[in-house]
C-alpha cells in the first residue's frame, strides 16, 4: 500500500499520517514532574496553537510508559450548559465514557460505572463521583486533562472546579494525582462573582489549588524550517531561506498561520514541486490568507467586539498614549492571541493587517473611490490629490462616520484607512505598524516604485507637529522612502479654517485635518 501524502494541518488536532508535525512541542520532563508532585496545573494558549495535538501525544506518552492511566477529554460540547450544571455533568460523563472506550478500552469497570450512571437521573457531583470511583478501582494514579475548560461558565463552571477542590485532598488513592485544565485563558479569568461578592466588588476562584500555570508557546524559527524540511523531503519542493525568515517574521511563530501560509503556497498556488516556494510566492499566499478570512482568523475578528478587548485594541490602533490597564485585561488580550507575549503591539503583522481591514470592512465598501483617479500618465500614485481628496471626503462626511465606530479612539485612523485600502487595492500595498505609546500610526504605502510614508496623529498640542516630523524622518529613513506625509487629526471642538490646512517641512507634506 503506497504511504499517504501529507500535507499542511489548519484544522483540528494533527494526525501524523496525514499532517506535517513537531513533536514534542510541550517539556515532557516537566510535566512528569508535575505529576510526580501530584500537581493540578494550567495549561494554555490562543486557539489553534496546537495545545490538543501537544497533550494528546503525551497523554499517548504516559499510557504506553505505564505508571499512570492517563486520560484526555474535551469539554466543548458542555458550553451549552452555562446554568444547567446536571446537563453539564451528563455531557462530560458522556465524553468520559466514550474516549475511555476508544483509548482505555481495558478499563471495563469505569465503562460499566459511567453506562449505569447515564442510565439514571444525573447528580450534580455526577464528576467527582466517577473520578473517586475511577481512582479507586486503578491501581496506578489517575492524570486527567480537561480541553477546551474555558468554554464553561456561570454554575457550570463553579460546580466543576468546587469538585475538583473537594476531591483534591483525597488524591492519588481516591481521586486523580493529577489534573490538568486547558483552554485559551489562565486560571486568572476563571473567577466567579457570587451575589454578596458582586456587591463587595471581590472575586474568588474555586480552583485555588492550581500549582502552575504552562504557555503553548509559538513555533521558532528553527521549528518553522524543520516543519517545512518534511514537506520538501517528501516532496522535493524546497523553501528558500529567505521565506523562511519571511514567514517567521510575518507570523511570529503562531502555528496556524505557519502552516496556512505553506498550505496555500504548496497545495493551491505552486503544485509543481520542481517549483521552490520564494518569498514572493508567501506573499501571495499572504494577500490570500488575509482576503479569504479563514475561521481561525474570523474567530479572532470576533474577539474585537469584547469590551475589555476593544478598549484596548482601540488605544493601540490610535497610537495614544500609555494608559492605565489593568493587568488582566491585558493578559486576557494576550491569552486570546492578540497581543505581542511581551510588547503592547498586535502580535504579528499579518494580525496588523486583518484587524483593522475587519473594523473597516463595511465602511470601504460605501467609499466610491477608484485608485485610477489618482494616478499620474506614468501610472504612479498622486499621494497629493489623493490626500486633497480625502480632506475633502473627512470634512464632510467625518462627524457621521465616525459615530458609527465602535472603536472611537481609532476613528479617523480606521477611516483613512479604509480610503487608502479603496484607492491602492490591486495596484499596491499597504504595511501597518502600531504599538501602544508610541503616539502614531506608521503606514508605508508601496505602489510600483514607489514608498510612500504616511504618520498619523492626533493633535494634542504644539508638540504635536514637532514630534511628528522627527517621527516621520526617521521612519522614512528606516524604509528608504521616497516620499513622507505627516498627518494630524484635530479633534477639538473648533472651526475647520482653524485645523484644516497643508504645508511643507523639511520636504515633509504636513496635512491638518
């Protein structure tokens, strides 16, 4: 029988006979010691990280070494039940019972507990019972992971994890040695508002009994050219090293994008594998990617709406100035993949790109704007008419636009943004750079030969101007520009004659609005 081909995974857990994968993403070693502690631990990080792939190999690992019975289950499907903990209960026994089935088949006794337990009314400890049934009846310690934990709330929630603090003292005889709890969020954000507490404004976890909390982290760039080494050794078809560095960059290491990008650039754009994948080839995929919204990135889209999520989210893309957040917030925003793990910037620049094409999509399909309006006879762009147009396009229509911003920090930012995406689309590029603090937005036009800078700011005070052209010049220089434009948003209350004007500084077009 010929061997399968294997190909790029962008959905579900990988199967190494169908997927490219590296394995051993988590420290094994260090999870064995955590059990050896008899620990209950966290582990998590953004959604399609490769967390279930990590845990289901080594969950393998444990049951095939022997000296525990080890157990893998996802939870999802009890998201229905926020309130209801008895359907809650029943729909984990459910999923208990069927993968002790497909992967424990031996453990006839736990199977024979669950069937009559699902047979009859469910009770609310339904959980914990089982697991000190299981613990009982095994003579080897029990470790359990629980998937997708982060999908529960309300008493749901509560109930699990009060079961998991009441069995905890009994382990390893009577309950799991081991527990582990995998989701998106860390155990910060699994905290539960009781009635009295609200009104006191305290919060409290039933799960204070968490030793450690582990991070998925990203792929490096040695992960990046070993996952794409065992497609060209099956294939033949190589990637250069510089697309390498190239996907690295434009990812940071975020495994779902690592392996769209080759996806599309091995099995839909470039099948001939005589063909090396070039960085002009990623670029493409890129653009595709970033067109297409798959679900991952739709999934991400949706995060933005998220009060906490977009307050921060806003002051980022506005470029304001460091405000005050607190520090769950900001982690809730990193665990869910938004955040760079260490700087306040989105976390990479694909992510740079889409989110602020998401905020604007609606609104760029209003703008009647054509990029052949603002072209030379040479074909290259009229940044200067094109900036008197959508002077013009801000006065009039600003004030009503901008209402309609959920993002109102960021609104004049999004708007010339969906402006400029209307008139450069098919003829050009448009590359994003925003970090919280940094007081700007940096856009670097590329349309033909040309490298057009574009700074946005908001007008604080006289400050402003002057902090903008020494921001401007040293980013042209950065990027070897051949023209710059500084842009300041006046958003004070005053007459437009007063803010509204265009001039020239050290070969800088300045543009107030």
């Amino acid at each position: 029988m010929a061997k399968r081909k294997r190909y790029f995974n962008t959905v579900g857990a990988i199967d190494p006979t169908l997927h490219y994968f590296l394995p051993h993403r988590l420290d094994w070693q260090l999870l064995l010691s955590f059990i050896e502690k008899h620990y209950y631990f966290v582990l998590h990080a953004p959604r399609q990280s490769g967390k279930t792939t990590a845990v289901l190999e080594f969950v393998q690992y444990l049951n095939q070494e022997k000296s525990y019975k080890a157990l893998y289950l996802s939870i999802e499907s009890a998201r229905i039940a926020v309130n209801d903990v008895c359907r809650a209960v029943q729909v984990i026994l459910e999923q208990c019972r069927n993968n002790l089935e497909q992967l424990l088949p031996r453990e006839k006794a736990a199977i024979a507990y669950l069937d009559k337990v699902l047979s009859e009314p469910i009770q609310e400890s339904g959980v914990s019972q089982f697991l000190r049934f299981w613990a009982k009846k095994n003579k080897k310690p029990l470790v359990v992971f629980f998937d997708e934990f982060d999908v529960l709330a309300g008493n749901s929630l509560i109930a699990l994890l009060t079961q998991f603090r009441t069995g905890y003292t009994a382990r390893p005889q009577y309950f799991p040695q081991t527990i582990c709890l995998i989701g998106v969020r860390d155990l910060r954000d699994y905290k539960i508002k009781t009635k009295t507490e609200e009104e006191l404004g305290l919060l409290y976890s039933p799960f204070n009994i968490k030793a450690e909390s582990l991070v998925l982290p990203n792929f490096s760039l040695r992960d990046i050219q070993q996952l794409y080494e065992q497609h060209t050794k099956e294939t033949g078809q190589v990637f250069t090293e510089e697309t390498v560095q190239y996907v690295f960059a434009q990812t940071r290491g975020q495994p779902w994008l690592v392996n769209a990008l080759a996806y599309q650039a091995c099995f839909r754009d470039v099948t001939d594998r005589t063909c090396p994948i070039t960085q002009d080839i990623i670029e493409l995929a890129r653009e595709t990617l970033i067109k297409r919204c798959d679900t991952h990135l739709d999934a991400l889209i949706d995060c933005l709406k998220e009060p906490r999520v977009r307050t921060i989210m806003d002051a980022i893309i506005s470029g304001k100035e460091l405000p005050g957040f607190l520090a769950d917030d900001v982690q809730y925003v990193r665990d869910l993949g938004l955040l760079h793990d260490k700087e306040l910037e989105i976390a990479n620049p694909i992510y740079q790109e889409i989110i602020p094409r998401a905020l604007i999509a609606s609104e760029q399909q209003e703008i009647q704007q054509k990029g052949v309006w603002y072209q030379n006879k040479d074909g290259s762009l009229n940044v200067n008419r094109l900036l008197e147009a959508f002077t013009q396009f801000y006065r009039e229509n600003a004030k009503a636009w901008l209402e309609r911003f959920a993002y109102k920090e960021a609104g004049p930012h999004l708007l010339l943004l969906a402006f400029l995406q209307r008139v450069v689309n098919g003829g050009g590029t448009i590359h994003r750079e925003y970090a919280l603090g940094r007081k700007r937005m940096d856009l670097l036009v590329c349309f033909r030969q040309q490298r057009c800078v574009f700074e946005l700011k908001i007008f604080k005070d006289k400050n402003t101007l002057i902090e903008g052209l020494c921001q401007i010049a040293h980013y042209m220089d950065e990027v070897g520009a051949t023209e710059g434009h500084l842009i300041i948003f006046d958003r004070r209350d005053i007459p437009a004659g007063e803010k509204v004007y265009h001039t020239i500084e050290n070969n800088i077009s300045v543009w107030g609005l």
